[in-house]
C-alpha cells in the first residue's frame, strides 16, 4: 500500500509541481479563484500546507459544499433527534452526524437522555441490528452524496429480499451539481475554476460535470486526494485557463471514467428518485438536488411511516459555516472560530465534521503559520 501511496505524497514531486504552477501563475490575466467542491480536498490543502507552496496573490481557494454533514440543515438533525426521542426506535447513523447540533441537541444528546442512537461503519450493519431486535423500529438516517448512495439503496433491496419490515431508512441523499450550479450562480461568488471531488465521480462518472463547464465557462479537473493529485490539477486548471479552454479533465484516472459506475446508477434509479427540493444548510432552498424514497417502497420510508413534520430550525446567528459553505467566507472569518466554537464544543457543523472547512484550519492552521 504505502508503494503505491507515496509516489503521490513525494516531497520532490510536490516542490516541482508547485514551482511549475507558480510559473504559470504569472501568466495570467486574472486571480484565479478555484472551489474545491469536498471537505477532502480541503484538508489535503492545509495538512501538507499547499496553499503556502502557492503564490497567495494569484491563486484563491474557496471551500465548496462537497462535506455531506456540514450541509445537513438543523431541522433535519432536529428530526432525527425527535424520532431518536422515541423509545421503540433505534436510530442509526455515520459517526460524525451523531456530534452536530440541531435545535434540541445533538443525537450524541439524545443518547445521554437515554436514547438508542448507535453510529455504523456500513449501512448493511443496519440489517443485522434490525434481525437482532425485531420488536424496535430501526431507522437509519442516511446521508452523503453520489458516493454513499449506492449502499443505501443495496441496504433497501436486501432489507426487501430478507423480508425485513422493521427497518426504516430517513434518506438525506444529495447531489453535487445543484450547489454548485447555485453557487455559480450567485453574483457575489469569484469562482471561475472547480476542483471535483473524485469519490463521487467513479459513481456518477465525469459526466456529470461537462454542462456546468460548458454553461459557466470555467474549467473542471476531478482529483484525487493526495497532495500530487491536487497540484497536478491546478496545473491543469491553469492551463485550460492559459489556452482559454473551459472543459472537463480527469486527473484521478486511475479510477474515474466518463460514464461511471453503471450498475450502482441502476440500483439507485431503481429505488430513489429526484426529490422536488431540499433545504441547504447556507444555501437555502434548491429544487432538484436530492433523492427521495420511490413511492412503491414508501413503506421503508421513514418521513412516511412516522409522519414526520417539517421543522423549521434558524441557524446560530454566531456561526459562519452557511457563508463558508457558499465561498463568501474562510473560517478564521468566524469571531467564534477556534473560541467558542471548537471539535469539542462545536457551533456548526462545519467544525463538526471530519470534513469540515472549519475543522481543517483548526487542526491545520497553526501548521500552516508555523511555515509561513
């Protein structure tokens, strides 16, 4: 494995790829603002201290939507917190969404009250919890992009195959080009190049993002998340935008192609379908940008089968993270950042997540100063 890693962390390769960047750098005509879409790629950005490698008066870096916890709404927590509320029900989830607030707490508050809320490594582990107490109501609160959704709609099938009735899946599933449409949309955004994250893309293919190239005219690199990964795709970004090109690369080919994982798409298409809306945690509403429970398996759907309401929960007025998430703002932006707000004790969900923005410069940051 590490034969295989280190190519892509070499110290020789990264100090070449940024020297050639910042050659490049000066060529052009105008600061170059590139979002990188995931939480991974942020991360990767300040934990090998990239962005001082790079000329900061040319090259910006914004951080975009692509952290599935840090855009989940507090209402959405909040309902989860209510079912969790309820003695028959089992909620289960992806460990980090157990930390995040919502308006009555957060599920890892739930728990301390007595509630049954566990946190698993796979949603299949959700079957198991489902035989084992048959006179609960599991419910799972999925959430993630194109990347986890594929093993929410195999946890379905097999839930259907293994006739399991007291299972119930709470779907949080979102798509990665709405936002980022909404993003590019905003006439407050700077954003003229896009780093794509490279996870979601070996499921929904490269495909996904050649009309937003086309209509925003900016260039699209999918990278992978290794500090060479990421510089060899600003080098192609820079030069898309030196040859005034704006189209789709892939530089994380070794596991991205055009079209994807087509059998995943089907098990997908098969169960979950386009949502009319969902509401984004800093981004509000945006039509068309998640999936939702087909209406023939409706019985598995939790928002159904509990009746769940809508709740509408006002985020901290103190927290930055909707304004980070839209690229208007850095963490350190934030007057609680780093104070009031910590991993420990976070406001926001941005700080909450492994993923996170806030979270990164937290963990990063004095690393970075320490270098600069």
């Amino acid at each position: 494995m590490q034969d295989f890693i280190n190519p892509y962390r070499d110290k020789e390769n990264i100090y070449a790829l940024s020297k050639a960047i910042n050659k490049l750098l000066c060529k052009l005509k105008q600061d170059l603002y590139v979002m990188e879409v995931c939480g991974g790629h942020t991360h990767t950005l300040m934990k090998y201290a990239l962005k001082n490698l790079l000329d900061s008066t040319k090259i910006h870096f914004i951080h975009g939507p692509g952290c599935p916890v840090c855009i989940m709404p507090k209402s959405r927590i909040t309902q989860a917190y209510t079912l969790a509320m309820n003695k028959d029900v089992i909620l289960l989830t992806l460990g980090d969404m157990i930390k995040v607030p919502g308006e009555f707490g957060s599920l890892s508050l739930a728990r301390a009250k007595g509630a049954d809320v566990r946190f698993v490594y796979s949603p299949i582990d959700c079957l198991k919890i489902a035989k084992e107490n048959p006179y609960k109501k599991v419910v799972y609160f999925a959430i993630g992009f194109e990347t986890t959704t594929p093993m929410s709609a195999a946890l379905l099938q097999r839930a259907i195959n293994m006739n399991i009735k007291n299972l119930f899946l709470h779907i949080n599933h979102v798509l990665v080009p709405p936002p980022v449409r909404a993003i590019l949309d905003d006439k407050r955004a700077k954003v003229n190049a896009l780093i794509a994250p490279s996870h979601v893309s070996v499921i929904s293919g490269s495909q996904i993002y050649i009309p937003i190239a086309q209509d925003y005219k900016i260039p699209i690199v999918i990278s992978g998340f290794e500090p060479v990964d990421m510089l060899e795709s600003i080098l192609k970004i820079i030069k898309q935008k030196l040859d005034n090109k704006y189209i789709v690369e892939t530089q994380y080919s070794r596991v991205v192609n055009l079209k994807g994982n087509i059998k995943a798409q089907e098990l997908i298409d098969k169960y979950f379908e386009i949502a009319p809306s969902f509401t984004w945690r800093g981004l509000g509403e945006i039509k068309n940008s998640s999936l939702q429970i087909r209406e023939e398996y409706k019985e598995f759907n939790a928002q159904y089968h509990f009746d769940i309401e809508e709740i509408d929960s006002k985020e901290s007025k103190y927290c930055l993270c909707g304004e980070i998430l839209k690229g208007l703002a850095q963490p350190q932006d934030c007057k609680v950042f780093g104070k009031l707000c910590t991993p420990l004790k976070p406001m926001g969900s941005c700080m909450v997540s492994s993923e996170g923005a806030c979270a990164a410069y937290y963990k990063y940051g004095m690393l970075n100063d320490i270098i600069n």
